[in-house]
C-alpha cells in the first residue's frame, strides 16, 4: 500500500488528511499539559512507594517545565532545520519512551531523571504544532482551527488534575501513581503511527544555523535558578544557594550579549536582538514570570494543602482544582469576548486585584476551618474568584506583550515568551513548595498555606505595577498568545491552564 503522506510537490489543496493533522497535534499538546498537571496529587503516592520527600516532589513536577521551557526555543529552530514533521516524530517518540521509563522508575532518583529528559522532550514535540498547522491550513479553516484548539487545551489543564487522581485512586492493575504516566504510552504511539503515516513531508531549510551555544547558556543559567530554589530550604540556605543564584544572573546576562555578537557576525541567534531593547518586551518577560510562577505555586499549594493537610483522595483533591479551573474559564471568557476590546490594557490590572480578592476570600476560609468537618466547598468561593481573575489575565497577557514587537519579530518572540512561562512555572513550584513545607513539616498546613498566599500577594502587586509599562491596546492579530504571521518553527506559543 502507497504511503499516503506525500511529499511537497506531490500535496494538493487542501490537503485531504489535514483534519487528522489537526487531531494528531491536539492529541500532543494534550499529553504536555496532563503531564505538567496530573502528578500534583501524585505526591502521598509518591512519598510511599519511592520515599519522596518534600524536595524530591518539587523536582518531579518543576523538573519538567524546567527542561521544556530551556528547551522550547531551540526545539523550534531544530525544526526549521530539520523539517517539523521529523522533529514532531522524533519529539513525540521520545516524549512517549519517557513516559514509560517514568512508569518504571524503581526510586525518586530515576524519576527525576526521566521527568527531565521528558521536558527535553516535550520541548522539541511542542514548537513543531502550530507550524505544521499552519502548513496546512489557511485562510477562514485556519481561523476555525484555532478556535478549535485553544478551548480543548482549556480542557486539558482541567481533565490534568482530576485524572491523576482517578487514576491514582482507582489503583488500575496495582499500577498506582505509575499509571499517570503509563497513560501516555497507548495515546502517544497512535499519534506516532497516525502522524508518521498522514503528515506530509516537507524538507526543512539547512541553511538555518542552530545556535548550541545560546541554548546551553539558557539551560546552564535556569538550573543554576531552580537548584537552590529547590534545595535551599532543606539544606539551610548555605552559601553555594546564593552563589548560585548570582551565578544564574550572570548567565542570563551573558546569554543577552552573546545573542547580540551572534546576530552582529551575521549568524542566527535563537532570539531577535532587536526583542532585547524593547523595554515593553523585557518588562513583560518579568511579568508572565511573576504572574505564571504564583498561579503554578498557588495550584501545587491547593493540591498539597487538600492532600497533606486535610488527607482527601487523589481522588477528591483533583476535584478541589476544578473551582480554580471553572473560574478560569469563566474569567478566560468575560476578557477574550469583550473586555480586552473596550477597556485594553486595564484588564490585566482588574484581573490581579480579582485575583487579590480572592487570595483574601480564601484567607479568612482558612482560618475558619474545622479540620474536623472540612469539605473542599468551604474553601470554593476563595478559589473560584481567584481562578476569574486568573483567566482574565491569561486571556490577554501574551496579546498585550506582543503588541511591543514588530511583525518579522512575532515568532521569535513567542518562542521567548512560552519558554520563560514555563520557566517561571518550574521556579513557582520551587519557591512555594519550599515556603507550604517549610510551615508543612511542624504540623501548621493553614499557615503554610497562609504564607503561600502571602508571596502570591507580593508577586501580584509587582505585576499589577509592571502592567502599566505595557502597550495600552494588544496586537489585532492575536488572540491568547497565537501569532497569525507566517509559519515558523521558532513559534512555541502555548495555551497555558491551570
């Protein structure tokens, strides 16, 4: 039988399979977001059967974003190189080889090990996505697979939590935690054979220089960052945590001169120079860091909380997420529809003191708990206005950066921007694990979570300030972080959900 995924020459429009392209890169972009979510109530599971403690957790579930956010801009030079089918494939089989090795991790060690190498992974799989999709599709189908794909991510970052814990609970086989990742493994070698057999070929440009160089800088300088985070409150904040982290700062600075000589000798730099002298653009760095970083620490804080503190399921702890997901969505929704037209840039100042509001709600929930007769609906008003105000932001942010940059720079920047989203998300998890357990291991659960929501506070307020350093109106074009402009495999925007 003839292959039917036909080489360029050979494709006509519209190409006959591209809605199963479209299923294949959903299917994808699904399995990232389980697997950044779904091990949050995984932790009790863990603990038992490998011994994790409370450092261990922190590098299983920020390990990942680590590596795919350090990753996530060169996975998509590597596909304009490459080709992006190539990369997908490859991306999308070792995605799913990680995941097994994940399910058969005999201690915490291995799985740390492996949840790395899976975010390395992830961030050559992902960038490929909205690029094939584009090569695709166009015109009025373009429009309607976008709008097709953003709510089934939105879903995604829901089903994560509630997953893992049914999986978790219903002990399929004895498998336990094991089959939060083993979940992976049937889903990801049907898209592989799907995607081997119905994406087209198209043979990328090799005259695209990869810069090795500014990648290993990035990578070196965000685990000099996530180490200490990770390791400083267990081993008493030593010296080496601090040097570290100065060390980390050189390294970013040196990344910024280095991509400034490398685009100045005419070569390629991962990231268009001209993004770094923008200051819209630098400051929103800091700020999708800032607000990805609490909402991601806030979320692992809620899970730990209803686990640990008040010894719910996995079960009932993935369903405690769902008043800050539903909120989300509903917030997602009142800005994308209409109040990021007709008031601009203030909806990412209402949405931070939405945010605030409930932080405050959930507060006083807190105290007044009785451990005694807990029910996650004691604490679903707090989380629910928290989750608004959350998704009122998210729906805009990456709209209202973007709008600093030119048009030939919207895919590098994108790139840029994904990344440093999930870099903030790994260091949010670094720094409120840190803060829950510091509290967490005397016994008081509520005022770790107390100091928890604390932190989230400061980081909101230093957001809400730089909000006002950003473009009054966001780019036209853009909707929840995708760029319309032309196809490029350096575009890694992703949806990100709670």
């Amino acid at each position: 039988m003839r292959d039917p995924s036909p080489t360029p020459d050979e494709t006509t429009e519209p190409y006959r399979w591209r809605w199963l392209i479209l299923a294949v890169m959903i299917i994808a972009e699904i399995m990232d977001l389980l697997d950044a979510s779904i091990v949050n109530v995984a932790g009790p599971d863990l603990e038992k059967s490998l011994g994790a403690g409370s450092v261990g957790l922190q590098w299983v579930i920020g390990g990942y974003a680590l590596t795919l956010g350090a990753g996530l801009v060169l996975g998509g030079r590597l596909g304009d190189r490459y080709g992006r089918r190539r990369m997908f494939l490859v991306g999308l089989a070792a995605f799913t080889a990680c995941s097994l090795l994940c399910a058969v991790a005999p201690n915490i060690g291995s799985l740390i090990t492996f949840r790395l190498l899976q975010g390395t992974a992830g961030a050559v799989l992902l960038p490929q996505g909205l690029g094939l999709l584009r090569e695709n599709f166009s015109g009025p189908e373009l429009t309607k697979v976008f709008a097709i794909f953003g709510p089934v991510l939105g879903l995604g970052g829901i089903v994560g939590p509630v997953l893992g814990g049914f999986l978790i609970e219903g002990d399929f086989f004895g498998l336990g935690w094991r089959s939060v990742f083993l979940i992976n493994v049937p889903i990801g070698i049907t898209a592989l054979i799907v995607a081997a057999r119905f994406v087209p070929r198209k043979a990328g440009d090799r005259t695209v220089r990869v810069d090795t160089t500014g990648a290993a800088l990035v990578a070196i300088s965000c685990a000099l960052l996530v180490l200490p985070l990770n390791q400083g409150q267990e081993n008493g904040w030593p010296l080496w945590t601090w040097l570290s982290m100065a060390a980390s700062a050189i390294g970013f600075a040196l990344f910024a001169l280095q991509q400034r000589r490398t685009a100045a000798t005419g070569r390629e730099p991962l990231v268009t120079p001209g993004l770094l002298r923008k200051p819209a653009f630098t400051v929103g760095l800091g700020g999708i860091a800032l607000f990805f970083g609490g909402l991601v620490g806030t979320q692992l804080v809620l899970t730990l909380f209803l686990q640990i503190g008040r010894h719910l399921t996995a079960g009932n702890a993935g369903l405690g997420n769902l008043p800050l997901a539903v909120g989300t969505a509903i917030g997602g929704a009142v800005s994308g529809a209409f109040l990021a037209d007709r008031i601009g840039r203030k909806v990412l100042q209402i949405g931070p003191l939405v945010q605030l509001a409930g932080a405050a709600v959930l507060w006083f929930e807190l105290d007044g708990l009785d451990a005694a007769t807990f029910s996650i609906r004691d604490i679903v008003p707090g989380v629910a206005v928290a989750g608004v105000g959350a998704g009122m932001v998210i729906a805009a942010l990456f709209s209202f950066i973007l709008a600093a940059v030119d048009d030939d720079e919207i895919g590098s920047a994108s790139g840029v921007l994904s990344a440093v989203q999930a870099i903030g998300g790994s260091i949010g998890v670094a720094v409120f694990g840190s803060v829950f357990f510091a509290r967490a291991e005397t016994g008081d659960f509520t005022g770790g979570f107390h100091r928890a929501l604390i932190v989230q506070a400061c980081l909101l307020v230093v957001f809400l300030a730089i909000t006002f350093l950003l473009p009054r109106k966001g780019r036209p074009d853009e909707q929840h972080g995708i760029a319309t402009g032309p196809a490029t495999g350096s575009d890694a925007e992703r949806h990100l959900t709670v």
